[in-house]
C-alpha cells in the first residue's frame, strides 16, 4: 500500500483547494488533503491527526498568519508549513518572523510543476531532518 | 487677559521706540537737574562775589565818613545804594545787633541779634566764640521764599577806628590828657559791626526757571522725535520684513511654500533669503513623498487585486495543465495549451504592476538591483510611450549587491524611461546598461537614447544645491527627485543632453 501523505491546506478560497488536488493527482505518491477555509478548523485537524504538511495563506481569516504558524508549531513541532501568498514577489516581502518559521514559499499563482517540486523539496528535507 | 494678550501684540517698533523715549527723557532729565542745579549755585556764588564786592566797596566808601563820623552823610550814602544793581536795602549794625544806620527808617535803633544766623557762625547760644579764627569772613544767607540774600561784612576794629577821636571830647580836654579827642570805638573789640546789604535775585532766579522749562520743553521734544524716527526706522528694517516673515510661516503653515517672501536688508535679508530656501526644501521633498505616497496607494491598490486575480488564476494555470497532461488529440492540446500561455502571461502583467513599490519608509537593504532594472523596464513596456521604442537591455551580472532601497530605485529607474520616451515620442532606440566598474568600485547604470534631448529648463538647475524647484514643470521636478534619490543613496549622475540623443550616468558605491 501506497503511503499517504497527508496535506492540510488552509485557504480561504476553494479553488486554490482543488488546484493542488488537481495538479497532485497524476502523481505517483497519494495524498490525502485536506482543506480548511480559517484558522480554528485547521488548529483542530492539527490535534486531532497528523500531518505531513501544510500549506497555509498568508491571508486566513480568524487569525494573524504569524500566530496561526506558532499555534501549529506548538501542536506539533514537527511539522513543515509553507506559507502561500498571492500579493508577494518574493521571500523579501515576509517578515523575518515568518521567514524563520516557514519551510518554503509558495507564490500564487503556481503551475502544477512549481506546487510538485516545491512539496518534493519540503518533504525531502523534513525527512532527512527527522 | 484680554490686555496681556494685546500688551503681546504692541510690535517690535513701538516697544523699542517707547523704550527709547523713555531712556532719553530719563537721561535727560537726570542730565538737566544736575545741569541746572549747578547753573543755580554759579548764578548764587556770582551774585555772592559780586555783592561781597560791593560791601567791601561801600565799606571803603564809607570808612572816612565813619572815621569822621559824619552820620547823615553815612545814612544818605545808604539811601542812595538801594535801588541800583537790585540792592533792596542797605544798613549798618553794630556789634550787638542794634541797626545804626539803615535805608529803611523804620527799623533804626532795633535790635537783631536774637535768630540770626550771622551771630551763631562766630558765638554759641551762650555769647561764647567758637570760632576764633576770622578774618576777612563775609556772611550770606539766602531766603529762598522770597529771593533775597543777605551779606553782612563784618567792619574790622582798626587803629585809626579806636584811637582817632570823633569828636571833641570837652571833658578830657579839661582834664588835660594828652588826648584831645576821644574815641567811639573799645580798642578791645575785633569787629566793630556790620555793613548788611539785602539784594534781590528775582531776575536771576526767573531766568533760571524760564531756562528750566526751555530744557524740559527741549528734552520731551527730543524724546519724542527720537521715538518716532525710531518708530518709523525700526518699522522699515524691522517691523515689514517681520511682518511679511510671519505672513510666509502662516502661508507654510497652510500648505503654500509656492510664494517667496519679499527681500530685507541686512540680517532680516539673510533670514528672507533662508526663509525662500526652506520653502524650496520643503517642497522638494513634499513632492518626493507625494510621489512615493502616490506609488504607495497604487501598490495597496494593486496588492488587494493581485490577491482576486491570483487565486482564481492558479485554478486556471493548473487545470489547463491537467487538461493539457491527459489529452490526446492535437488540436485540444494546443488549445489548452493557449489557455495556460495566456493565464501566465497575466500571472507576468500582475507581478510587474505589484512590483511599484509598497513601502512606505525608504528601507535600506542589501539588494541586487539588476533585477530592479529589469523589473522596471518590464513595466514600461506596456506604456503606450514605448510602443515604438526598442529597448536593448545590457546587464553584466552577477552585480555586488549595494545597499539600497529597491522601491526608491525602481522609482527613480522608472522616471528616468519616461523622461527618456518623452524625448522620442515617434521612436527610437533606447540602450540600458548596467555593470560593475571594479577600479572605482562601483556600480554604473548607464541609459543612452536617440531622442531629441531633454528640455534645456529642465536640465538647468538641477545640478544646484539651492535651486527652486516650486516652478518647475513635471520633467524639471521628475530629475530633481531622481537626483535626491540618488544622493540618498551616496550616488552620482550624470547627464548630457543633445539634440540627438540623450546620454545618462548613475554610478554608486558598493
């Protein structure tokens, strides 16, 4: 049996949801997503699973970005987010806080081949750190 | 209160001016009493010598009629005296204060002595002499009340005064002594009597006081004329160019630093001409923050939109990819093909529009500015400007990184293209270039066109430190605040501009 890996996603807008779906449907590995459209549902996936990544926007609604990535960290420590941005051009328009805290990046809008080598990247490095 | 608030409005002119007036009359009027004062004691110490004098004359006078004693004779010459020089009256006393002789009849025979101040200068209360010393003594009173001064001349005792006889003395001639004649006089006595004038000073003390109004006259006209030329001086140099001070700091105030304030003289010149320079200063770097301001907004503006067009343009971008992986036929492959091309041609319009700046403090970082350059020049492709502009960008990278503010910069690179477009509005080539110069250790920025030059009045002041940029036009203000970037950022510029084309330098240090 494949294993899942299991991704949470946290974005306010559905089709951002079903963009990675898509775009990670053709590939070898399964994922399991899941979605959350504000910040206390996903704090509430993260207790009750666990999670092999998250991707979160920098714009969720219930909470500052910053403060929902330190609520994660504290749940588990473990885990890699990655922080997603549609009004961003790069790493140099986050604060140094998040910079620190975020695995990656992910700038909107991505192609499919951007969303894959990204999460390849991230989890790769989590399971060398582990 | 209502009269400290007006005392706070009296201008600078009347205070100095009523500051005067009254240093002048307090001056003045010290100067004058003691002047006066003085005048009055000579006036007295004359009228004294004089009247001294005059005892001492009439005594002469009058010595052999004494001798001879020739009582009507003395008492006429008396009579004769008053009258002439402002003598009031004439007498003669003895010793012990009984008038002898005298101008005035009614008081012959009447005793003085007692009150006067002529006997207390030689005897005490008692008759007893403290004053041994005496000669040639000479005595003035003065009454003030009724202008008068008195002299008293003492007549000295002398041989020819107690030994001559004045008259025939039948009893000694009897008695046969060897003087015939027998005297009037003790031999004892010192001071036989006094020769007292009374001499009137009305005239002198009137002339006193007619030149004592004159001089307080004198000196409030002084002072007054002082204040006012004063007032009027102090109004031309001080109070206007104050005035129009004031007026310029409330204009500022209000936003207007477009109206000079009009020249002054000497220091409140000086103070005008900085007054002119501030205002320019303030302007220029006014209209840099409005600039930035303006740019900031549109950045906000285009953040909220980015964020629309970006999420549904990631379902775009993926799908068409999905749609373009798992099919078959040709054709739908390069339709879906030409839906993803054009999904990331708007995801490029979106980050080049995103790219204006966004901060709202000039933030100072370590940046590479090759992909600023390039950022830039990607959004002034769209203008319409440029659609007939061939750009040719050089850029020798890897360029050091330099401190700096990309948003400043983009701003200033983004003023440069246009200024540069504007001089070629039919066409033309525009060369941008930019490489490390290792010698001098800095990086240059180099943008050559063939256009027809920047306008002379634009280009004329803005290598002066001090120009005055409020009347510029656009393009005059647009290489101003480039300049001040650049000087922010320790950098130079270079300009030369031909008919021909137009050649830019901007260097800065690594």
């Amino acid at each position: 049996m494949k294993p899942d890996i299991k991704i949470l996603v946290l974005d306010k807008e559905e089709i951002i949801f079903k963009s990675i779906q898509k775009a990670l449907n053709n590939d070898a590995a399964f994922y399991d997503i899941t979605y959350c459209t504000n910040a206390f549902d996903g704090l509430k996936n993260i207790r009750s699973d666990k999670f092999d990544l998250v991707l979160i926007d920098i714009v969720l609604p219930g909470m500052n970005a910053m403060e929902a990535i330190r609520r994660i960290k504290n749940i588990d420590s473990t885990v890699p987010v990655v922080v997603m941005s549609g009004s961003s051009l790069s790493g140099i328009d986050f604060q140094d806080e998040i910079l620190n805290s975020a695995a990656g990046f992910l700038l909107k809008p991505f192609t499919t081949e951007e969303i894959k080598s990204l999460i390849l990247r991230v989890l790769k490095t989590n399971i060398a750190a582990e | 209160m209502k009269i400290l608030d007006k005392l706070k409005y009296i201008s600078i002119s009347t205070r100095i001016s009523i500051l005067l007036g009254i240093i002048i009359l307090l001056t003045m009027g010290v100067f004058s009493t003691f002047s006066l004062l003085k005048q009055k004691d000579d006036a007295i110490s004359s009228i004294n010598n004089n009247t001294g004098q005059l005892s001492h004359t009439i005594e002469k006078i009058l010595r052999f009629s004494m001798l001879k004693n020739r009582r009507d004779e003395i008492s006429l010459a008396l009579n004769n005296i008053i009258g002439n020089e402002g003598i009031k009256s004439a007498r003669i006393l003895n010793h012990e204060g009984v008038i002898k002789y005298s101008s005035r009849q009614s008081e012959l025979n009447k005793n003085v002595s007692q009150n006067m101040p002529l006997c207390s200068s030689c005897h005490d209360i008692n008759h007893n002499m403290f004053n041994i010393e005496r000669n040639n003594f000479n005595h003035f009173s003065i009454d003030e009340k009724n202008k008068i001064i008195y002299n008293s001349l003492p007549i000295y005792n002398a041989a020819e005064c107690n030994s001559g006889g004045c008259h025939y003395s039948s009893d000694k001639l009897s008695a046969g002594t060897d003087s015939i004649f027998s005297s009037v006089h003790n031999p004892s006595q010192t001071i036989l009597g006094f020769i007292e004038i009374e001499v009137s000073i009305k005239e002198v003390i009137y002339d006193l006081e007619t030149t004592r109004t004159q001089l307080i006259l004198l000196t409030v006209l002084f002072a007054f004329l002082a204040s006012v030329i004063t007032y009027f001086s102090i109004r031309y140099l001080v109070g206007k160019p104050v005035k129009s001070l004031v007026e310029g700091t409330k204009r500022v105030a209000q936003g207007d630093f477009k109206t000079d304030i009009p020249p002054g003289k000497a220091e409140l010149g000086i103070l005008a001409e900085s007054f002119n320079k501030m205002q320019n200063q303030l302007f220029r770097t006014q209209t840099q923050l409005i600039e930035s301001e303006k740019l900031a907004s549109v950045g906000k503006l285009a953040n909220e939109i980015a964020n629309e067009i970006n999420n549904p343009l990631t379902g775009i971008i993926i799908f068409s990819e999905s749609l373009l992986e798992n099919s078959n036929s040709n054709n739908s492959k390069n339709d879906y093909d030409t839906i993803r091309q054009e999904a990331l041609k708007i995801r490029e319009s979106v980050r080049n529009v995103l790219s204006i700046t966004r901060h709202e403090k000039p933030d100072f970082k370590l940046i590479d500015v090759a992909p600023v350059i390039k950022q830039a020049v990607s959004v002034v492709k769209k203008f319409s400007n440029f659609r007939n502009i061939k750009i040719i960008l050089g850029i020798a990278e890897p360029l050091p990184v330099i401190p700096a503010d990309a948003a400043l910069i983009e701003q200033m690179l983004l003023n440069f293209l246009l200024i540069s477009s504007e001089s070629m509005l039919t066409g033309g080539i525009l060369e941008i270039s930019a490489s490390y110069k290792e010698e001098i250790n800095e990086i240059e920025i180099y943008f050559h066109d063939t256009g027809k030059g920047i306008p002379e009045s634009a280009l004329r002041n803005i290598n002066d430190e001090k120009s005055d940029i409020r009347n510029f036009e656009k393009t005059g203000i647009s290489l101003v605040v480039c300049k001040d970037i650049i000087g922010m950022h320790q950098g130079r510029l270079n300009i030369n501009s031909t008919e021909t084309g137009t050649s830019i330098t901007i260097a800065f240090p690594v």
